[in-house]
C-alpha cells in the first residue's frame, strides 16, 4: 500500500504527557543508585495520598494488584461474594478470582456507566462479603447511593481512571474506606506501570504494606535508614512481591505536579466535543450533577441507526482517528463463558453501542473537528469517510 502525500498523521485515542521533568526525574534517581522501592516511593506515597485527601498510600505495580491486596485485607477467599460491575476493564473482576472468591455481576447505569444501586441490593446474599465500586472512565460514582443499600458491607473504590476526579466537592478517594488506583499510560496520571491504595486506617497501612512486600516485617527501606543498626526482619505471613520503584515514583511525583493542569485541560477538550457532537445524535458521557470528571475516558453512545461499533471504528481507522470500543463487560469475555450473573441488559447496550474518542492533552481544535467529522461520516454513511 501506499502513503497518500496528503494523509493526514493519526489521531491517537490516547497519549500520555510527559515531559523532561520526568527523564530528569528519573535520571536523577539513576544516578542516586537507590532504583528500587525506597525514598522516592515514601515521598509518592504521601504525596499522592494528600492529594486524595487520604491518610495513607501504599505504592503497587498496578490497580490489578493493589485491588487483590484490598480484597485480601478484608479477608476475601473461596466461597465469599464480591458484588462487581461486569461493565469494566477485566481486572476489577478478576481480582476477587486472584483471592478466590467469586465475582457476582450487577449492572450500572446508563448515563454514567457505574454501578446501579438497585441492581446491587438485588444480587446482595448471606455470602456478599464486600462491594467494589468502579469510578468508570474517571465518571465519579456516588459511592454513598451504594452504600445505602450495602448495610455495613465494605466498599472498595477501583478508582484506576479516577485521579483528579471529584465527588461532592471533595477528591475522588476521600473519605474511602480503601481505593485502588491505576498510573498506567492510558490513565491520567503515569508512571508506565503502577499502582496505590489509598486509606484512613493506618493500621491497614501497615497490613497493606507487609502484603506487598513478602511479609517483612521491616521493609528494605527501613533495615537501609537504620544504618549500623543491624535489624533482623522476620516473615509475619505468605505475601507478595508488588513493590513500586523509585524510579516510578518519581515519575509520579512529577505527574502528580502536572495533574490539576492536565484535568482541566482535559475537561477543556471535553466541552468542546460536547459542542461539536450534539448535532450527530449521539450521546457523550457527561458529568453527573454531584461530581466532576478528569474525563479519562470520553465516551459516546451511538444513536439506533448506526452501524455496529467495529464497522464504525474500522470506518474511522482508515480515516486516520484510532477510536475504542467501549467499556467492556467482563461477563462478555472467554475468561467468563458460564460464570452465572443476572440479566445485564445496560452494560449489554453500552458495551456494544459505545465507543472512546481520542482526547490527549495536546489535542488541538482541528484534531477534534476531525474526529467529529470522521464519526459523523462513519455512523451516517460506513463507506463514505476516507
Ligand atoms: C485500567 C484499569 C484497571 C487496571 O489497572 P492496571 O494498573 O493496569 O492494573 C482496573 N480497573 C479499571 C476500572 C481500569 O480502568
């Protein structure tokens, strides 16, 4: 095949803002010779919590393994329930597998995606040991209308799109009992990989810490800080080896600085699409009334007369605009076939009728009239953009 001179460059769905802050940040903790899990994770930690308005952080490789340490804090294992939404990235569910338990599907609502509160209380049984809240694409939840139905279950907030988002006026994560958050590049906020919980409780602080790293009693860091003191660490119980570096830490401490810019900006680009987008009959994911979006993802719901969402995002792809299908469900996936849930009928339609549109921070205005005009095209006419 050959390039057309005049093609436009790919609009990509996502691209993550990093800068020279970051190498030099990074640099520097090259050069310091403590790379692995140390100061700098400490200094992100405390950081990141603070920003969430919460006690206490506990640096992970990801949001997959700080929701398993969540879950198995509260003591998650064979026979015990975990109320999840099916409509989600996989690793919300699969993490009650990796404890052993077993997921139980309830269905979201449909303007924002998250966890509908009567589907909730409706598969709630004797066996529910906890709930797990998802803050989906960023969308805050109203994690007390979910808690009203849960009695004194505890939740857990899977807030891996969520950094930066808001809920009733305060940071999404504030006030959580536990919170999972995800610093992969396709989230606001990166570190390449990498992960935290966030909570009040400092002694699930100290669980949560030892759980990540084998069980020491005294983490690695602390035996270095004490110097000639010699400290002979003892393992307190089988654990995990799921240790954030310093050398993403203070990747993530630079991303952290840039986050309220890159929020707003974000929510900047959202708007303008609002305004491009009516006219196409879709519906774009907005802001609940109680809370404020990072709009980590922005998604749209097809209108009836459209085609299927593969056809409308090959249509797209071949016009240059890398799209995404939408959320996915999990009950959908291989890794699920048989798995018994309820009836699913909105994730069912959002999974199937909604797509991502690209949104990055250098996004300029004619990027995104491109995309609406590529959409437009592929949803009205599937052969007319090109
Ligand atoms: C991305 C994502 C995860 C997984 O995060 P990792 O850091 O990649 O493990 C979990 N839950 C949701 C809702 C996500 O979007």
């Amino acid at each position: 095949m050959t390039a057309s001179p005049t093609r436009l460059p790919t609009i990509p769905v996502m691209r993550p803002l990093l800068g020279e802050e970051e190498a030099e940040a990074v640099a520097e903790v090259v050069r310091s010779g403590w790379v692995a899990q140390g100061p700098k994770v400490a200094e992100f930690e405390r950081e990141f919590a603070a920003s969430v308005g919460a006690g206490h952080g506990i640096a992970t490789t990801s949001c997959t393994t700080a929701l398993h340490l969540s879950l198995l804090l509260l003591g998650i294992g064979p026979g015990d329930e975990v109320v999840v939404p099916s409509f989600s990235f996989i690793a919300t569910a699969n993490t009650v597998r990796h404890c052993g338990g077993t997921p139980v599907f309830a269905d979201v609502e449909r303007d924002s995606g998250n966890l509908d509160p009567a589907s909730v209380a409706a598969v709630i049984t004797p066996r529910t040991r906890a709930v797990v809240v998802v803050h989906q694409g960023g969308m805050p939840c109203d994690v007390s209308a979910i808690a009203a139905v849960c009695g004194d279950l505890p939740i857990v907030e899977d807030a891996a799109c969520a950094a930066g988002s808001q809920a009733h006026g305060r940071p999404v994560g504030s006030g959580a009992l536990l919170a999972a958050w995800s610093f992969h590049p396709r989230k606001v906020l990166t570190t390449g990989e990498g992960g935290m919980i966030t909570t009040d409780d400092p002694e699930w602080a100290v669980r949560l810490r030892r759980l990540r790293e084998h069980g020491m009693s005294v983490s690695a860091a602390d035996r270095h800080a004490a110097g000639d003191k010699v400290i002979i660490e003892s393992y307190v119980e089988q654990a995990y080896n799921f240790r954030l570096t310093d050398l993403q830490a203070a990747m993530g401490l630079v991303q952290l600085r840039r986050l309220p810019g890159m929020v707003d900006r974000r929510r900047e680009l959202a708007a303008r699409y609002a305004s491009l987008l009516p006219d196409l009959g879709v519906r774009p994911v907005a802001d609940p009334p109680f809370g404020r979006s990072n709009f980590q993802s922005y998604w749209v719901e097809l209108p009836d007369s459209a085609p299927p969402v593969p056809d409308v995002l090959q249509t797209m792809a071949r016009a240059g605009v890398s799209g995404r299908r939408g959320i996915m469900a999990a009950h959908l996936e291989p890794a699920y076939a048989g798995h018994p849930h309820v009836p699913l009928p909105v994730t069912e339609h959002l999974t199937t009728r909604s797509l991502i549109l690209p949104l990055y921070h250098d996004m300029t205005e004619s990027d995104q009239r491109r995309v609406v005009d590529t959409l437009a095209a592929a949803i009205t006419d599937p052969s007319g953009a090109s």
